[in-house]
C-alpha cells in the first residue's frame, strides 16, 4: 500500500502516523486513496513514551478518508484532507480548554465536579497482598457501592488502599467481576498478550465490520455534506460512545441521543461530547416510550450501543433484535474488553483499559514513577470513539454498494493495544502538554447554550476542502427534545 498523495510540513511524515493509518486503511480493504492528506507536527504532545498525537491524528485522518469514500459516492469527487497531530492530541483533553462566560464577559474555566475530583483520587492503580497492583473504578453512584461493597470500606484514599492490599490481585479482579463492578489488575504488555483476552484481540482487526444480513443497497443521494440524511440514535454515556456520535454529527448526521432520567451522568462529559446532537428521555421500562423507541429504530441508519454486554437484549433491544425492527441498519458496538475472549461481557472504563493492557506499567516506568501511574489524557475513550465512527462510514458505504445489514465492534483495549504498536518515545521531556493561546484561537468554536451560557470549545480539528467538519448546533438541553427525528 502506498500514500502518495500524503504530504508533511516537515521533511518525512511521522513514522507512528503512517504505520498507524495503513493498519486502519487494511480495515477498509479497498485500493488506496486518491486524495491529497498533509499532516503537520509530530509526537510528543504529551509527557509520555506513547505515541498518541500521531495515533489519534492518523485516525483522524481515516475519518476524512471514510468521509470521502461517501462524497465520493455522492458527487464522483474526493476532498483534500489536513490536520496537525498537535491539534489532534489535545482534542483529548477538550474539558481542559472548555470555557464559560462570566458575568463580567470574560471566558473562564469550568471546574470538574465534585464527583470526578473524588473519583481521581480513588481511581489509581494500588498495591495487592501478593506484590501487583489493581485499579478499582469508583465513579458513578451506580457502580462505585459494588466495588465499595467488595472491598468493604468507605470510598477515600485511605479506605481503598489499604482494602486493596489485603486482597491478591486476581482474586480481586475476579470479585469485583463478580460483583458487576469494575476494576482491572495492571499487566505488563507482554502479560496482557499472553493473557486470553490479549489473546483475541490480537486476532481481531482493531475495528471489525461484518456484514451479517443480506439486503438491497441503499443508495446515497447526493448531498452538501458527507453524511446528510443518516439518522443515528445514541444510546451511549461518558465519552468513548458519545464521541463516535458527535464526529458522526460533524460530518452532518442527526444524532438523537436516547437515554432515561435515572440514568446517571457526568456533567462535562455530557457537555463536551454533545455538540451537534440533539437529546431525548425514553424509559424503555415504559411500555408506550419502548414502543416510540422501536418506531425511531425502524426509520434509523445507525445505533451506537455503549451498554454493558447483553444489556438491551433484555429490554427486547439486542442487536439481532435490532436487525428485526430495521433491515439495513449499521449496529456500533463500543466496550471496554472486545467482542469476544474470557473478559467481553465485563464492563470498563478508560483506566480500566490503561491498567490491564500495559499503558500503566510502560507509562509508570517511563516517567520514573516508581510504580504503574495512568495516562492523563483519555486516549483510550477518544480513540475508540474515532474508531466507531470509522466503522460506521465504511459500514454505510458498503451498505450503499452492496447493501445487507452491518455489525461494527470497538473497543477501549483494542484502543490501547493499537497506541502500543506505533511503539514508544525515548524522549518526551520536552513535550509540550498543552496548546498554546495562538492555537487555540485558531481552534475555538463559540457557542451560545441555553444551559451553560456562552461558551468556548475546541471544535472539529481535521480540515477537509470543501466540507469541513463542524457542528450544526451546540450542546443541547439535556432530554428535551422531542424523541423524533429532525424535519428535512
């Protein structure tokens, strides 16, 4: 495979963004594109070994490529494509450049909750009995009382700690699995590749599309924006889910988040995730809200599922179910462990992901911890949610070529392990961390919400000629939209 068309303001294109967009090229398994990509910058972005920035931004650049591959379909044309691998690292920490006007006008930074500060003390890797480390995850007030009620003490760093350490690690891992909590024992990567989950992933293609009924192709009509006219209910929470639905609504879906007022949230993730969607209440515990579920489902393209494994099967929602109600839908699966191995039907989290897979051993190691210590920046959730949002574009391509019903599988591990193959820094001492004032006045997009005020974000940051990414209409309130979808 070759990238002719691709071109870098530096002399070479960094090694860890080509090595990582053929990998995701192989996924879509069609002759190389046509296009014009220029990428600018190289890691590191972060103070880490691991090649994020270039990882991210080559999946950034497989979005475009997915984007094109539907223009293409719409108009016999594809757009030139750019992005700075810069930008594209800091797009994983948006919470962090997110601003809020104060009464004075000014823009000014918007605190994390109480919750997520607690959580982050909580959350870390602590030593076992037998001489490992295991994380526990303690974040919503759903699931934080399992993981609580297994280790038997109250939720602060003292209680966890020493809890922690009266346990041998795979014993706890397995308790808190058992419980339906969340938590997961630090490996080294070699551990988690000898491990039979590791085992599985590596058999897998880091996304997987599978087309599993037959149909009649869906045309696409052409239109001024990638995917104008596809419909997508999000029934996912807290990041990697939500992201793969709001880049799906910077290339022009209409994204209808679905979720149930006791469903717990966190707030900035919600507000930071959301733009361009709009967001509906539906309790499929109630008969007659169950029933306008499945009407929406009948008429839709895509549902992105972030529940625990085998979830919505028992709310008559599976994925065969699914199926049943809309011949031709492209289902996105999004979880922590994969589509399959010992581990697929657990729950997880980003830190989750980091711990088991080897992020936190090589990380702790390389930073001169002195033990296993988590990435900041959640490349893990951000990732996947580029990733399903690939899935999906070249699921609907294929939809519209040959037709048939899609099935696309990502995962928070499958993430991590892709970040490792890119290889690792020696040197990231110098890296920046952060964007500068002048960048960010190039990447702020303003918004005036009707819940937060006036805002500032970090907008879309891949570039494409003609359609540029963007969001058709800020966060919204949440739950207040009609359940339907948007008028044409």
């Amino acid at each position: 495979m070759s990238l002719n068309n691709l071109k870098a303001t530096s002399v070479h294109a960094p090694e860890a963004f080509i090595s990582a967009l053929k990998e995701l090229l192989n996924v879509r398994d069609l002759a190389d594109p046509s296009e014009q990509i220029e990428i600018a910058g190289a890691d590191p972005f972060y103070k880490t070994p691991f090649k994020i920035g270039e990882s991210v931004a080559a999946a950034q650049t497989m979005l475009g490529i997915a984007a094109n591959d539907l223009w293409e379909l719409q108009h016999g044309k594809r757009q030139r494509l750019s992005l700075d691998v810069g930008h594209a690292a800091a797009a994983l920490r948006t919470v962090d450049y997110t601003r809020k006007q104060n009464k004075e006008g000014q823009y000014v930074g918007v605190p994390s909750s109480d919750m997520m500060k607690k959580m982050l003390t909580t959350t870390q890797p602590w030593p076992t009995k037998d001489g490992k480390w295991f994380l526990p995850h303690l974040n919503l007030p759903s699931l934080t009382p399992k993981v609580l009620g297994v280790l038997k003490c109250e939720h602060s760093v003292e209680g966890v700690s020493s809890s922690v350490k009266q346990w041998e690690g795979e014993a706890l891992e397995q308790a808190i699995a058992d419980a339906n909590a969340c938590g997961g024992l630090i490996r080294k990567p070699a551990e988690w590749l000898a491990h039979p989950q590791g085992r599985y992933l590596s058999t897998v293609p880091v996304i997987e599309i599978r087309k599993v009924r037959d149909g009649a192709p869906r045309p696409i009509a052409s239109a001024t924006r990638p995917l104008d006219g596809v419909r997508a209910l999000d029934l996912t929470r807290i990041l990697a889910g939500p992201i793969a639905g709001r880049t799906l609504a910077e290339h022009g879906a209409d994204v209808l988040m679905v979720t149930a007022p006791h469903l717990p949230q966190v707030e900035e993730h919600v507000r930071d995730t959301s733009h361009g969607k709009r967001s509906c209440f539906l309790d499929f515990e109630i008969s007659k809200q169950a029933e306008i579920f499945r009407d929406l489902v009948a008429t839709a393209d895509v549902v992105i599922d972030g529940y625990r494994p085998g979830a919505l099967t028992k709310k008559g929602f599976g994925r065969e179910q699914l199926f049943d109600l809309c011949p031709g839908l492209v289902h996105l699966s999004v979880s922590c462990f994969g589509s399959g191995g010992p581990f697929k039907d657990r729950a997880g989290w980003e830190q989750i992901a980091q711990a088991v897979t080897g992020i936190c051993h090589t990380h702790g190691e390389a930073v001169g911890a002195g033990q296993p210590q988590l990435v900041t920046a959640p490349m893990c959730d951000y990732l996947t949610g580029y990733m399903g949002a690939i899935g999906v574009m070249l699921a609907l391509a294929r939809r519209a070529k040959e037709g048939g019903s899609y099935e696309v599988n990502v995962s928070l591990c499958q993430s991590a392990m892709f970040i490792q193959r890119q290889g690792l820094l020696d040197e990231f001492e110098s890296a920046p961390g952060s964007l500068t004032s002048a960048e960010l006045e190039k990447l702020y997009v303003k918004t005036n919400t009707s819940n937060h005020g006036q805002m500032l974000t970090l907008g879309p940051v891949l570039k494409m000629s003609e359609t540029t990414p963007r969001w058709a209409s800020p966060t919204p309130n949440f739950g207040l939209d009609a359940p339907a979808w948007r008028s044409t």
